[in-house]
C-alpha cells in the first residue's frame, strides 16, 4: 500500500496499489455511483485455448517479451523482475531480469520469495468465502455481529467490506499511522491499533452508496475470519487456503521473519525521501491486507485458483466475480478481486515490492509478474506498466491498463 497522510489517499484501488491496490490514483472526493453489480465473464464456460486469440509463445514472441519487459525496467528503473506468462497449448514464457541484490548483484530469479502486498486480499476473502460455504457466516451480515465498535458497524456488511464499499475511513490514511510506520518500519502493529486510526475517523459515505478501496475493510474480515473460524488468521489462512491450493511456498508472517532466498526490496516511501532497502521492514501493517509473502509458481498456480474458483461452491465464486463499476473504463472489482479489460486476479504493491497475477478465462491463460521495488514511474505502478507492456503484446483486445487520474499525494504528505 502507499502511505498517505490525508484524505487525499482515497485513491482507487491504489487507487489498488496501496498495498496492492489494483488502480490509479484518484483525487480525493471521487465517487462512484451505486449500481448493481455487473458480472464478471464466466469463468465456467472459458473458450478453449484453442480457440482463442492468445499467441504460440514461439522464441520470437518471447523475444518481443524480453525487450519489452527490459523497456520498462530501464524506463521506470525497476532493480529486478520476475514474469511468468502460459496458456493450455500455448507454451509458457518464465523469465527474470536484474538484481535481487543492488548490494551484492545476485541476479534475480523465479525461485525467490517476495512479498505481494494486496494480493493478501485474496487470500482474506477467500477464507470468509469459504466461511460463507460452511455456514459460518453470510456475506449481507452486518460486520457489527463480529467486531464491536465499527462506526456504522450495523449497516456496513462482509459485501460492503469485500468489494470496497463500506465507507469506513482507511487507516493508512491517517496522520498518526503514517508518522507511526514512518518513524520505524521494523515496529509490529495489531489489528486493534490499525483499526483505531480509522474509527476516530468519521465515515465518508453510507454502505454501498460508492467504491473507495481501503484497507480497513480487510482488517475487518481478517478478525471475522479469526471469530468465526476458531483460530488466528495465519492459521486459518495457512489450513484452509495455502495447503488445499497446493501452494508450498506461500506464507502468512506474524513477524518480520522472510523466508530464504528472498529479493531485496528497495522504497522512497519512507520519511527521509531517500531510496532504502526495505527487506526486513515489519509488514505487522498490512496483516490481512497485505503481510503475505510467495513466489512465482505459487502465485501462477493462485491466479488460476482464484479465479476459477476450486476452493469454493460455484455460488459463492458467482458471488465473488459480480464486479462492481469503479470508475475506471473497463474496470471493476468484485469480492476482493478485479476485473480489468478481462484480466482477473488482484496486484499488490508494499514498500519495496510490487506484484500482479491475472488469468483471463477466454484462454486461461496466466500472467504473474514479481518485483523488487514500489518506486513510482510517472504516478503509474511500474507492475501496472509491466502489465501493460505484456498484455499489449498478446492480448491487445485486452490491454491490462490502469490510466493514471491524478498524481498521488506525497510520500511526505
């Protein structure tokens, strides 16, 4: 996520970028009218691969993949990257470019652990969603039936929390929080302290009435998770998401604790303005937002997971694909994941990492790129550049394309 220090942070989706966010920065006071939700395209009745548009990926397609991913990390100085690209009869693309280390030059590479930041929303939700399955919990219940004092805690749902709309003020917003973080990355922080920097806020807007990424929401639903599921998040997150996906190097951190070999990560977003390496911050902060850490097996494994929905009852995964209009052409976000030109799945950006992981149903095909800095380029995203750069080349009827609003407020505030 990106600190902020005002109100001006109610950026879309960071706008999905803070923490992972999924959009461009959107200048404070942008609403969203309540609509009702729009699908999703059904995953269920995906086009066969053979019958897509996607391309062989022969060597000279991935030739033109190698330059444009090193355009990018040369125009948006990007240290380090990783990208995996498949489709069923397509062949698969897998390459990394740079440094995992600017100190001692060890090269990137697909194998590394990183941290994904938002793409720990998935996750989340996927946990309440299967709640939602067993019984435990209904998605029109109100959040006041599990976390006492949510300000308007009787109106705001799990839905409204899922898919952005509560209205609940984002902490990481909040003047206090970002002095807090900023004074000392390596300090753990509770959910309960998270939540207190948003509850002395008033909200912004009744349930429903408009879209407003935050990461308040997700803190919410972490201890849903917690009170319903009988266990702490990590555990829950760790029994019944990472281990039934199949995913063995996927971890929820209760601590600053990185698993080996791991990227360095390198962020501005600190007090001093100064580049830092950021590799061993406390990401406490983020928790059921986005504390959580992968590769890029893993998340190319996730992307198709998530978005087909095998860990759900087909209901619930409907549920989640209806995606509500965030202002963004093209653009929509369900139940903790988005859709974009097409493209499913969700990124994530934490001071000194960013990722993306998208399928898109027509030719299941997967997209994951991982890397080791969250410095902005021209107020985009560089993983929203990545996104595009690929896409552009072989998918150019669905660009992955986060347009730039509004340049987002100072890391200084």
């Amino acid at each position: 996520m990106r600190y902020s220090r005002t109100p001006r942070s109610r950026r879309v989706c960071a706008a999905l970028a803070a923490l992972g966010v999924f959009a461009a920065p959107v200048g404070a006071g942008t609403a969203f009218a309540a609509e009702p939700p729009v699908p999703a395209p059904v995953v269920a009745g995906a086009v066969p691969a053979s019958e897509s548009d996607f391309p062989e990926l022969t060597p000279a397609v991935a030739a033109r993949l190698d330059r444009a991913v090193q355009d990018v990390m040369k125009e948006a100085g990007v240290p380090g990257v990783s990208v995996a690209l498949s489709a069923p009869g397509k062949g698969t693309y897998i390459r990394s470019f740079g440094v995992a280390d600017k100190a001692t030059g060890q090269a990137m590479n697909p194998g590394l652990y990183m941290r994904i930041g938002s793409e720990t929303k998935t996750f989340t939700v996927t946990a309440v969603l299967e709640l939602v399955d067993r019984g435990k919990v209904a998605l029109d219940d109100p959040i006041s039936k599990y976390v006492d004092g949510v300000p308007n805690g009787d109106r705001i749902t799990l839905r409204n929390l899922a898919s952005m709309r509560s209205g609940l003020f984002n902490y990481s917003a909040d003047e206090g929080f970002y002095k807090a973080l900023t004074s000392d990355p390596y300090r753990p922080f509770t959910p309960q302290e998270l939540l207190a920097y948003s509850f002395k806020h008033p909200v912004s807007f009744q349930p429903g009435a408009e879209f407003d990424y935050c990461n308040t929401n997700l803190i919410l639903l972490g201890l849903v998770v917690e009170k319903a599921g009988g266990m702490p998040l990590h555990e829950f997150v760790q029994k019944n998401v990472i281990e039934p996906a199949g995913l063995r190097h996927t971890v929820f951190p209760t601590d600053a604790a990185f698993p080996s070999p791991h990227a360095h990560g390198y962020t501005v977003q600190t007090a001093s303005g100064k580049l830092e390496d950021s590799t061993d911050w406390n990401p406490s902060w983020g928790w059921a937002a986005g504390a959580m850490i992968s590769d890029l097996q893993d998340m190319r494994s996730w992307a198709r997971t998530v978005a087909t929905g095998t860990l759900l009852t087909p209901k619930t995964q409907a549920e989640r694909l209806k995606t509500y209009p965030s202002g963004i052409p093209g653009a929509g976000y369900g139940l903790g994941i988005f859709d974009i030109q097409g493209w499913i799945g969700h990124n994530g950006s934490l001071p000194g990492y960013e990722s993306l992981t998208l399928y898109l149903p027509e030719s299941q095909a997967t997209l994951v790129v991982l890397l080791n800095t969250d410095v902005l380029h021209d107020n985009t995203e560089p993983s929203t550049l990545f996104g595009q750069a690929i896409t552009r080349i072989v998918t150019p009827d669905h660009v992955f394309d986060i347009p730039v609003t509004a340049p987002p407020p100072s890391p200084k505030g």
